[in-house]
C-alpha cells in the first residue's frame, strides 16, 4: 500500500508533480465562509467550471467537480500513460475519509456508485424464503433494486412502507417505518437523505431500533457525506452505501461503501478475485476488483482534501442556509405546493414542489430557456414534483434568479398557456 506522502514522492520522481492548487485553495480559504458571506462563496464558485452564464440546481444528480479534482484526475491519467507505477494512495484515502465522515478508515470499499454498494450489500448477504426486507416509497431505484432483484430471485419479499410529504417531523417518520417492520422483517433499507423530497430520515433512531430487534440496516447514503455533517462513528447501521460524485464533487462513477466491522469478515463479495477469502484484509477485500479506474480514486482523494480544507461546518451552513431561503420563498409564491420539510433538523441541499395547473416538465423547460437553470423533475411514484438542488457553488444570486422565475411562471402562466 502507499500512502499520501509517498504518492507524493512518486509524483514528484515522476517531474509530472502535484496539482499545487489544492494547497493554493486551502491558504485562500481559511478565512471567512459565513453562511450569508456572498464574496466567500463567489470565491468559491471560481474553483469550478461552471460556465458563467448557467446556474445548476441538480446537484443531487451530479456534482460537477471542482478544478482541482479535475486536476488530480488528469494528473493520474498522464502518470498511468506515461507508465509510472500504480499509485492508488489507499491510506490517505481513508484516513481523509475517515476524518470527515468520522468513521474508521479501515471501513471503506469503493465501489463505482450507490448502486454498486447497495448490490455489493444485497447480494452478500444470504437473505431467503420467508424474509422481508423493508423499504419506503422515496427510495431511488439504486438503493431499492437491489433489493428488488435479490428477493425475485431468493423467494422473499420486498415490502415498502408510505412517508408523509412534507414530513412533519423526525418522529412522526421513525413511527411510521418503525411500524413496518414485522417478525419476518430481515433487512431495513432505507435513505439518510430522500432524493424525492429532500428529507432526512431518522437513521440513528431506526438503527438502534433495528440492533435491538436484530434486523439488519442499510443506509442509501448517496446523498449526506459532502452535504451534511455525518459522523458514521455514531450513526450505527450496518450499511452505508454513498455516491461521492453528488455533494462531494468527485469524478463521475466514484462511489463509497462503508462496512462495520462485523460485516468486514461475515459479507460475501459479489466480485471475487485474489484475496476475497483473506479475512485479515478486512474491509479491504472488497477493493480487490481487478483492474479498474484509479484516476477516479486520485480524484476523490482531491475532492476529500477540497471539503476538508472547507470545513464541512462550514459547508452544511452554507446548504441550509441557501434551502432555507428558497423554502421560505416559495412557500409565498401563490399556487406552489413545497412538499419538503420546513424543520431544520429534517432539511438538506434540495426542496421539492410542485405548481398548480402546471406540469412540473414544462416548469423545467421555462426555467432552462429562460435562464440556462439545470433542475431534476422527481416522475417517479408519479409524484411529478420539481427539485432544486443547491450546493456552495451556488450565489444567493442563482437562488433570487429562479424565485423571480417560479414566480412569474405562477402569477402568469407559462408562455403558450
Ligand atoms: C437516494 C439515491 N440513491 C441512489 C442513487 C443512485 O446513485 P448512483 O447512480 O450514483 O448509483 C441516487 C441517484 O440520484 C439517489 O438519489
């Protein structure tokens, strides 16, 4: 294994050398990072290639990358074709990981995406006839199709339980899926943060309940680390299945998946190759995929060092302050309907609405010609909902431009209506 030190070493032997930009960053950000700090935050929509002229709201569905992720990736590309050797830097990887996430380095498997990870947990267990595994109608198809496929094809049942919307509060959620669980109940497999609405779940709460009553808990965490402030230390749950490339801004096709120490040795790998019965690697024999794209690796560990030169204090405040101000406003706007929580405690970087008489697709095509404005329309369950994600590359300015949108889109219709 090589860590970060000698990572660097190699690179510098190389003469293709370190991005220097990271450290760059990190000196120029120490200072101010207020939630309401405009000129901070403009500072820090430089860091990103986003053209001027467009304001993304989808973080939720992708997170563009800063330059220095960019970076490291090319970086790694040039190193590989100019045949220096492989250099994934395993423990700065997870130490940096580990230190903001809160968890133990030791934990973490890198799998492609949420998808993989949540595959990687269905199809390691050996779950059969008679078993249920739980889930809720705001789980995306990537953490709820795994489970799907693996009870078609082991004879047990995937059950879904209904969440209020907007959700009133953390109680009244853990009540409502705690009441789905039953005898039979194997796995509970839901979000930590919905895609549909936004809203966190009580998985501190839902995984004490589920340690108690031996159920095994998975957590669809494609959303919180680099949104919210999580600490896996004292989340509990078995399962942390994550999509670095969403709020950690990491390359496309990053994932995280995050096993307890249990799991470490009892979990079968659904990718087998040398080492995947060597017990003593831990967590690590999940890593063991055969050849694949380490330049996303080199990437994520940018990316880690980005957010942690951030603060992700600093950055939840930044999330919630630029929610907050878009769910007050268009909780005004005559006609809108926002089914995300109001509660801070249950709100994250997206709210979701919808506009009377208007179909949310058409709202999305109003906002795109009107403004070059990137949204997410939730079609699934037929809810039909529009979702705007925000993210701290995003000005109060890109929020005051589509409130004035959604606005005259309510008070007078949309073109050709
Ligand atoms: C809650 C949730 N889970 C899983 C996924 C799937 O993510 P990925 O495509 O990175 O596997 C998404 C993607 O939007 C999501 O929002």
């Amino acid at each position: 294994m090589i860590d970060r030190r000698g990572f660097l070493a190699v690179l510098g032997a190389s003469g293709l050398g370190w991005p220097g930009t990271l450290e760059h960053f990190s000196r120029q950000a120490q200072e101010g990072g207020a939630p309401g700090d405009e000129a901070f935050w403009t500072f820090v929509r430089g860091q990103f290639l986003i053209p001027e002229d467009r304001i993304y709201l989808n973080n939720g569905t992708l997170g563009p990358s800063p330059r220095v992720v960019v970076e490291a990736v090319a970086e790694h590309t040039r190193r590989v074709a100019a045949t220096f050797p492989p250099s994934v830097p395993w423990d700065a990887l997870k130490d940096g990981l580990g230190t903001l996430l809160d968890g133990d380095p030791e934990g973490f498997v890198f799998p492609r995406n949420t998808t993989e990870g949540m595959s990687f947990v269905a199809n390691g267990l050996d779950i059969g006839p008679g078993d249920e595994v739980l889930s809720t109608d705001h789980e995306h198809i990537g953490g709820r199709e795994p489970w799907s496929s693996v009870c078609r094809r082991r004879g047990a049942e995937l059950r879904t339980v209904a969440l209020p919307a907007p959700a009133q509060s953390s109680g009244q959620l853990f009540e409502t899926i705690a009441a789905g669980l039953t005898a039979k109940t194997r796995v509970l497999s839901v979000s930590h943060v919905t895609f549909t609405t936004g809203t966190v779940l009580p998985v501190r709460r839902l995984a004490d309940l589920c340690r108690e009553r031996g159920i095994i808990f998975a957590v669809d965490a494609a959303h919180p680390p680099g949104m919210r402030r999580v600490s896996l230390r004292s989340l509990g749950g078995d399962f942390y299945a994550s999509s670095p490339h969403k709020w950690l801004l990491a390359p496309q096709g990053t994932g995280l998946l995050y096993l307890t120490p249990e799991w470490r040795t009892w979990l079968w790998p659904s990718v087998a190759s040398g080492g995947w019965d060597d017990l003593e690697l831990g967590a690590h024999r999940f890593n063991h995929l055969g050849t694949f794209d380490e330049s996303r690796l080199a990437g994520l560990l940018a990316a880690v060092e980005f957010m942690n030169a951030l603060g992700m204090d600093r950055v939840e405040a930044r999330v919630l302050y630029l929610n907050r101000r878009l769910k007050e406003e268009l909780a005004r706007i005559p006609g809108i309907t926002v089914v995300s929580p109001e509660l801070l405690e249950l709100s994250s970087g997206m709210v979701s609405f919808g506009l009377d008489g208007v179909e949310s697709l058409r709202l999305q095509r109003f906002l795109a010609r009107e403004a070059n404005i990137r949204t997410r329309v939730i079609g699934e369950y037929d809810y039909g909902w529009m979702r705007l994600s925000t993210h701290i590359y995003n000005t109060m300015r890109d929020v005051e431009t589509v409130l004035e949108l959604v606005d005259r889109a309510a008070r007078r219709g949309l073109p050709g209506d």
